[in-house]
C-alpha cells in the first residue's frame, strides 16, 4: 500500500488546512454553544471545491478519490468535528452515493448544486425501531402510476433538519425482506415530507440531527436510484465507504489533541520544571501519537481497499473501531495532559472529547463492526 500522496492531494489538504483555521474556527465554539449550523458557511465550503470531492468534473465536482476526501475531513474535522460530520454526510453518504448509483439525469439534477454547497444532501436510513439492524427498516413505498409513495419515519438523520436533498431507503417488497429494499432520491419539497423535529446531543452540536417523516410522501419514479428492489446492494456499498471515510474525522480529533498536549506540556510548568519533563505525561503522550498513526494506516488501508473493492467490509469496519475509540481515549488523555484547564470550556479539548464519541455509535456501533470484521476472517459459513 503506498501512502504518499500526489501533489494535487497535497495541495487540497493544504488549502484545506488553511480555510478551517481562517474561516471555521472562528465558529467552532458557536456551532457547538448554540447548535447552529451554519449554512453560509457551507456554501463557502463548495466553492472551494471541498463538497464534491469525488463528483465527476462534469457534474460540477473535483473527480478525485476517496483519499483525497479523507484529507479534507481531517482538516476540518481538527478544527470542527461537528463541520466535518456534515460535510461528510453530504459529499460521501449523499453525493457518493448518487454519483456512483445514479443515472445520469439524476446525477444531472442532483449533484451539481451539492457540489456547490447550494443544497445540502443527507442519507436517511436509521429509524426509531432499526438502527444497527439497519435491514430491518419499515418504511414502505408503493408504487401508484409514475410516483412511488412513501410512508414511514427516520431518526437520528445526520443533516437531517436542513436537507434539501435526501437519499430514502424503503421497503418495496416486504416479503423480500433485504432483497426488498430500494432507494429514492427525495427532494424537501415533495409533498408529505417533513422534519419531525431537530434533536438535541451531548457532542457534534452545529451537525444538525433529526427525526424525519414521510406521510404519503409522492417521489417520481425516475428518482428511484438503481432497479427495484436493489436497495441493499447500494445501501451495504455505502455503509462500507462510509465507514472508511469517515474514519478521517476521529484522525482529525486525534491530531488535533496531540498538537494541543505537546505545546502544553513544552510551556506549563509545575514544580519547577517543564510537565513534560514528567514520565507519566511523556507516557500519554507517546500513547496519544501510537493511536494517531495506528489509526492513520488503518485509514488508508481502509481507503485503499473500498477503492479496490467496496464489497470487502473487514478494513473499513476495523478502521473507524479502532479510531472512534482510540479518539475518545486519546481526548480524554489530552484533558487530564491540560489539567483544570482541559476541563473548562475555554478551550476547545472539553469539545472535542464529546464529539469523538459519537463516532462509537454511528455508521454502526463498535459491536456491530468487530462482528463484520470476525465474520469476514471467519469466513463462509459465519455470516449469520
């Protein structure tokens, strides 16, 4: 696996870089005081080419892969893990998604204003009652004439409140069971859509969740994505690029925690002397740098392999395990290195810690993803 990376990707990352700290962590705290996204913001992202990332050139986006998109996260995501989730919500579970399953006119009609940051794109696959069973979903459609209609709810939706576009899994053939799912592409203003209401979280606050409804929800057919009933093969594809990517975000936090105890600890003096003369700090913080780049070569080994072969869902799965909870240690870690300090609000350690978090839960808990992990080296025989 070569792990260098090409000039173009280089300069993302810089330019990446160099936009967080000017322009998003001036935010930051206000994101996360207030839980305000915030939408201008956003749209600032797409112009410079950081929303469509792995869009083909001729719907509006930069054509690169999925590397290049993780360095983007991670930039963002060192600065604001919050951002970072929803743009990872909206460029690979959305505009991924659509890019690599829709047909042209639909990647026509969605992906150009996603790759500008106009409209904003979310995946709608978790409900109250099928989180991590996600193929155990209610949400029916039926089809009546040229439209499909949609009845069910969705929880926990990242981008969920401010969508404009949403990728919907549904139920088409109950009696199928998984081989009865399809996916839709829901536009806000489809009749018998709502937001239900936003919620409200301990960590990730500026990533705006929600629970969502569809009453009689009309979608024309021709934004069914991929054949009948063939939801689950795009739905197992996503999860497992998702899984990769959004492996960047806890890299983010990690790097950014280590910068921050490493300046703290060359400055912060106790007892006459530089804390980071002291053993037991060097040992959390030769801890902390283990985790960040243990977690980067799983992160572009996982990178690697979804772009080989998005069916194999072992790497990308152990990836974002080992990172999310490598993440929360190392945050908490990077607390206890700042002392009182680490515990107060002023600086954004406390912040970071309970965003890191949620990267345990979502894209699949840390359970779900070591039996994923277990049954691929098992092997045929222990998938069930």
């Amino acid at each position: 696996m070569d792990l260098s990376f090409s000039d173009e990707e280089r300069e993302l990352r810089e330019a990446a870089r160099r936009f967080a700290r000017k322009e998003i962590a001036p935010v930051a705290d206000r994101m996360d005081r207030e839980d305000y996204f915030p939408r201008e913001l956003f749209r600032r992202l797409g112009e410079q080419g950081f929303l469509g990332v792995t869009v083909p050139t001729r719907f509006g986006g930069l054509g690169l892969g999925y590397v290049a998109q993780a360095l983007i996260l991670e930039e963002i995501a060192r600065v604001s893990p919050a951002l970072a989730l929803s743009v990872g919500a909206h460029s690979n579970l959305f505009a991924d998604n659509v890019s690599r399953n829709g047909s042209d006119g639909q990647r026509e009609a969605f992906l150009p204003a996603a790759a500008r940051g106009e409209s904003i794109g979310a995946l709608a696959l978790t409900e109250p009652n099928a989180g991590s069973d996600a193929v155990s979903i209610a949400t029916r459609a039926e089809r009546d004439g040229a439209e499909y209609v949609l009845r069910g709810s969705k929880q926990f939706i990242t981008n969920g409140p401010v969508a404009d576009s949403l990728l919907v899994y549904a139920k088409t053939d109950p009696s199928r069971g998984a081989h009865g799912i399809s996916a839709f592409l829901v536009r806000r203003e489809s009749p018998g859509f709502s937001v239900a209401r936003s919620l409200d979280k301990m960590g990730m606050r500026g990533s705006p969740t929600g629970e969502l409804a569809f009453q009689d929800c009309r979608v024309p057919a021709d934004q069914r994505l991929g054949p009948e009933n063939d939801g689950v093969r795009i739905m197992m594809g996503g999860l497992n690029v998702e899984r990769a990517v959004l492996t960047a975000i806890p890299v983010g936090i990690m790097a950014e925690c280590l910068d921050r105890s490493l300046a703290y600890a060359r400055e912060r003096e106790q007892f006459g002397q530089k804390i980071g003369r002291f053993e037991l700090i060097q040992a959390k913080l030769a801890n902390m740098y283990a985790d960040v780049e243990a977690s980067r070569q799983l992160l572009y080994a996982a990178l690697d392999q979804v772009t080989k072969d998005p069916r194999r869902m072992g790497p990308a799965a152990a990836a974002l395990t080992f990172a999310s909870e490598a993440s929360t240690r190392v945050a908490l870690d990077a607390i206890q290195v700042h002392g009182g300090y680490g515990y107060m609000r002023d600086l954004p350690i406390e912040r970071l810690a309970r965003d890191a978090k949620l990267l345990e839960i979502g894209a699949g808990t840390s359970e779900i993803r070591r039996l994923l992990v277990a049954r691929e080296l098992l092997g045929p025989g222990f998938a069930d």
